[in-house]
C-alpha cells in the first residue's frame, strides 16, 4: 500500500511539472500584445521626474516593421522634441543601434544600454521581440501589485539573455494570469545589479488589441527618480526598406 501510495504521489507531482507553463510561449504571447504584427508607426513621449517634479521631456516619432528573416523589429526613431533634438535619428537594425545627428552630419553607433532620458535606454525605445532576444523560464503563479495598486494573479518569468548585445543581461517579468498582459518587470545589469522596475498600464485598444500605452520606470537604487513614456498616434504604415539602411539617415525626410 505504501508503495502505491507513492508511486501515486510520484505521478502527481510529475503530472504537475508537466502541466506547468511553457515560459517561451507566454513570453511571445506578452510580445504580441505589446507589438503590431505589420509595419506601424507611433508616437512615444518621454517624461522625467525627480521627487515628483517634471525635469525633462521629449518626444519620438517611430516607424517600425519586423525582419522577414529574424522576426526582430528593425525600427527607425525621429527626435521631434525638444526643439534641440529635432531631426536627430535613431536606427536599430538587429541589435545594432546607429545615431545620426544632422548638425554634424555624421553617424556613430552606440549602446542599447545607454540612456536616451532618465531612467529610458536607447533600447527601450525601440521595438523588441523578447522572445527572440531571451531564453524563459518559468518562476511560478504569483499576486502582486500593478501600475494602478491592484492585486493581480500573474505568471513569473525568468529571462536571460542569449547574447551580449541586448539591452539587458536578465529580466524578471510578470504577465497577468488570465491574458499575458504585461504588468510589471525588473531589470538587472550582468552584476546582478537592479537597475529599474517597470510597470506596464493604460491598456487601450490599438491597432486591432489591447495594447499598454504607457511604461513607468522607477530607478533600481532611487525610487524618486522616475520615467513615464507614453504611447500614442498608433497607425498603421508603410515603412520603406530605404529607411532603415544606415547610409540613408543623412538623406532621410519624413512623409
């Protein structure tokens, strides 16, 4: 009988370990929700706080498509505010991401860990597939807090990355339990160091789902600096291949 018994016990557990997630599919669920799956356009809005304060804003124009080949987004950013940064492009083409400033005419290539505006990096401006770019893994069912202070069942996400290049070395991600809705993430540095908490909210219809049209990031180490971006003007566009080749930015103009 006690044999039975656990051979029963045995079964169940591994019955359970089975039944668990597939951490890569809900990864690419969460993608889904936050990128169109044809070329789009958008305006994001960056604005910086300090202990409440607005310091800092500015403002991007993006058009963006998905490789046929990688399935990666290939995207081009246009500075259109502050009225110092206008005209000045961003190109992230795999994960190399180019900066072209036309008073200098010149383009240089730079870190997707470099930061654009407080606590936003380069890298997170532009479009990603998470999936594509980290290896999941699942961390379990738990309750946590949302952008809006509300108790959510959510699934935990382990990322790390699968090469050097991206923006982060390992992310922990958690996606609301009923839909794979993005709610939060934490962002560490190879060290292990935290470098910013993000909270995923204001999930509005566009371009045919229900999308986050606004990030909060809140520094690792001082939780009074923080960044909001906002998304908005999502359309859906042609986005020319000529836009998205390095050598073309000097001659690039907007339609």
């Amino acid at each position: 009988m006690r044999r039975i018994l656990t051979l029963c016990a045995g079964l169940l557990l591994a019955g359970g370990a089975l039944a668990a997630p597939d951490a890569q599919q809900l990864l690419a669920a969460s993608d889904a929700i936050r990128n169109p799956d044809k070329p789009f356009g958008l305006t994001t809005t960056l604005i910086e706080y300090r202990n409440g304060k607005q310091i800092d804003t500015s403002a991007l124009a993006i058009y963006s498509r998905a490789d046929d080949r990688s399935g990666q987004f290939r995207s081009l950013l246009r500075f259109v505010a502050p009225v110092r940064d206008t005209g000045k492009l961003l190109l992230k083409n795999g994960n190399e991401l180019w900066f072209y400033d036309p008073s200098s005419k010149g383009t240089i290539r730079i870190s997707p860990q470099q930061r654009l505006l407080g606590q936003a990096a380069n890298g997170d401006v532009v479009t990603v597939n998470l999936a594509l770019d980290y290896r999941a893994q699942y961390g379990g069912e738990e309750s946590i807090q949302d952008g809006d202070r509300q108790i959510r069942a959510s699934h935990k996400l382990d990322l790390t990355a699968r090469t050097a290049d991206v923006t982060y070395h390992r992310i922990e991600m958690w996606l609301d339990a009923g839909n794979q809705r993005p709610l939060k993430a934490r962002f560490y540095a190879e060290s292990g160091q935290l470098l910013k908490t993000a909270y995923y909210r204001k999930y509005q219809s566009q371009l045919g789902r229900e999308r986050p049209t606004e990030t909060v990031i809140i520094d690792g180490l001082d939780p009074n600096w923080v960044t909001v971006m906002r998304f908005s003007d999502y359309a859906w566009r042609e986005v020319p291949e000529s836009w998205l080749q390095r050598d073309y930015l000097p001659r690039f103009k907007p339609d």
